[in-house]
C-alpha cells in the first residue's frame, strides 16, 4: 500500500511538474482581430505566412482585402515600406511609413467599411520591408469577410507587367487595374528585367522561377499551386528574351513548354498569351498558341495587341505609363470576359 501511495504522489508530482514547465502554445487568431491569421482577411497573390504574426508578400501587386467596422484603421508595420490602400473602393492613396501607419487620416463614417492594401514589390534596388504585422481598428471595431470575389486572374509577365514607370506601379498597371474592373481578384507574377528563357548571360527567367514562391529572391522555395486556382493566365513574355539573344526557333520552344506546363497546373484556366507591345517575337508567341491548339487544347489564346498603345501611351521606348496602361485594360478586359463567358 505504501508503495502504491509513493508511486501515484510521484506520478501527481511529475504530471504537475509537467504541467508548469510545458510551452505554451501561442494564442490563435480569432475572425475579426486584423491579426495575419484573421480568417476575414484575404491575402491574394504570394504570401509568404511561415511566421504567423508577419506576412510577406512576394512578386508584383499582391495585396490584401477585408471588411472592416468603425472609423479608422491603422497598419502595423515593422520597418519603412511604401504601399498604397484604397478604402470603400475609392482611388488608391500613397502611404509610407514604419511601426503603426494610419491609413484613415480623416476619420470615415461610423459604419461597414473594405480596405485593400498592396505593398511595393521588394525588388531590385527597392529594399522597403513589405511585412504585414495587422492592423488597428478602433475600440470595438472588428473586421469582416470583404464580399466575395469569384474568379481569380493571373497575370505573367516583366517590368511592363509589375507597371514599372507608371505613377502607382503595380497597382496602375495593366494587370491590377483588368482584375479591379472586372471585380475579379488578380496577381500580377512579374519582375522587372525578366525573360521567358534561361539565358548564358543570366537573365532571371519564367521557366524556372514561374515556380518558385519568391521567384528566387527569398531562396528556391517552390510555390504551392493548391493556394488558388487562376480562371485565367495573362501572360506577356519576351520583350526581354531578344535582348539576351535568345533565337526566334529557341523562344517559340521554350514558350510551347511553358504553356504546356501551366496547362497541367490549371487544367481549366483560359490562357492568353499576348503578343508584346512592341511586337517582339509575334510570330513566335502566336504558332506556340497554335501548337498547343493543334494538340487539342482550345482554351489558348493569341491576342494580337497590335496598336493597342497610343502614341504617347509609353514613357520610355517600352514601358507604358498611366496612359498606356489605361489603355491596355480597355481592351484586353472585354477579351478575357467574352472568353471567360460573363459579360460584365
């Protein structure tokens, strides 16, 4: 009896013990605190969410969407970034700022209210720290599910895809602004100086960092192509390839394996493969398309963008500005909604 007493004071002893030196697991986020984990919050595009308390995003124009009650809201940041915010849909408004940035200024009508946030890609010679920490709502506010978006397009593409040159980047580019019109969510998978092709004198290249989360900027992890599935692929390739000398017979190649890939990753994604605005690798670009029709996959293709961009629709030689893009979306929205079959 003795030792049966001895032995169950230890066990109540050691679970005790146990008990007080065990780690304690780290709060969950609840639906509606604008903590990362809020599952009211949607975060479109490539997120990074290994730390749990900060985001990151990764490539052109990824942002994040909720609903959120009171009068203000306020991000919490850790380091300086420039982003840009768009409250109850109005204009996009420049933000830049560390630790808590205040995106209300002036304080909004009592009420429902949706907020989109998207930060400046980290990207070339920008080292800004886009890390979303949460946000700040104001005493008894709480955020919402934004009302839903149905499809999701995804845009491919260069410097001319991220909207390098134009006033808002991103978030006035081509892409951003195809996706708001149509009320569709969108991610624009691009980076300035980008190449269809693996070059000898190192291009970054679509064919192998298309893949990767990060596009290899933050190592070589590979993208988990579960987290959403486009209705749509933009994809706007070779303006750079002709700069590293890629031949017309090699691009055509490299383009047909890349459709072919993408195809196995979406099977019932529309792809459009646009013809570049200045025209490089046109007949290239377009029997790619062709060969994949050939091979009995209908839903590919061409769009021819000859004279899409006005005369003073560029800024420079390639890139277009705000007008430019404007213009694209004019007419690259009706095509991919009369081929997704909803007209809006």
């Amino acid at each position: 009896m003795r030792r049966r007493l001895v032995v169950l004071a230890l066990a109540v002893l050691l679970t005790f013990t146990g008990w007080m030196l065990a780690p304690t697991r780290p709060a969950r986020a609840a639906a509606g605190d604008g903590t990362p984990g809020d599952t009211n919050i949607s975060f479109v595009g490539r997120w990074n969410r290994t730390n749990t308390a900060a985001f990151v995003p990764y490539w052109a124009g990824a942002y994040l969407r909720v609903g959120f009650t009171g009068r203000t809201v306020k991000l919490r940041q850790r380091n300086t970034v420039d982003l840009w915010a768009s409250v109850d849909g109005g204009a996009f408004t420049a933000f830049r700022g560390s630790g808590t940035v205040n995106l209300t200024p002036t304080a909004l009508a009592a009420g429902n209210h949706t907020l989109i946030v998207s930060y400046r890609q980290v990207a070339g010679s920008y080292t800004g720290d886009a890390v979303f920490q949460g946000l700040t709502l104001d005493a008894g506010a709480a955020t919402f599910k934004a009302p839903a978006r149905t499809r999701l397009i995804e845009f491919i593409g260069d410097s001319i895809t991220a909207g390098t040159t134009s006033s808002q980047l991103a978030v006035t580019g081509y892409g951003f602004k195809v996706g708001e019109r149509l009320g569709y969510d969108h991610t624009q998978i691009a980076i300035g100086g980008m190449c269809l092709s693996e070059t000898t004198d190192g291009c970054w290249a679509h064919e192998t960092r298309y893949w990767m989360s990060s596009g290899g900027q933050a190592g070589t992890d590979a993208w988990d192509f579960s987290r959403y599935t486009p209705a749509a692929v933009v994809i706007n390739l070779g303006t750079n390839d002709k700069s590293h000398g890629v031949s017309g017979a090699n691009f055509q190649a490299k383009y047909l394996a890349f459709l072919t890939r993408i195809r196995a990753k979406f099977p019932n994604a529309k792809l459009f493969a646009l013809r570049t605005f200045i025209g490089r690798y046109a007949a290239e670009t377009q029997a790619a398309v062709q060969a994949r029709n050939a091979a009995g996959d209908a839903g590919v293709f061409y769009v021819d963008t000859t004279g899409w961009l006005p005369a003073d629709g560029l800024s420079d030689s390639v890139h277009p500005n705000d007008k430019g893009h404007q213009a694209v979306t004019d007419r690259l929205a009706p095509i991919i909604t009369a081929r997704l079959g909803q007209l809006r």
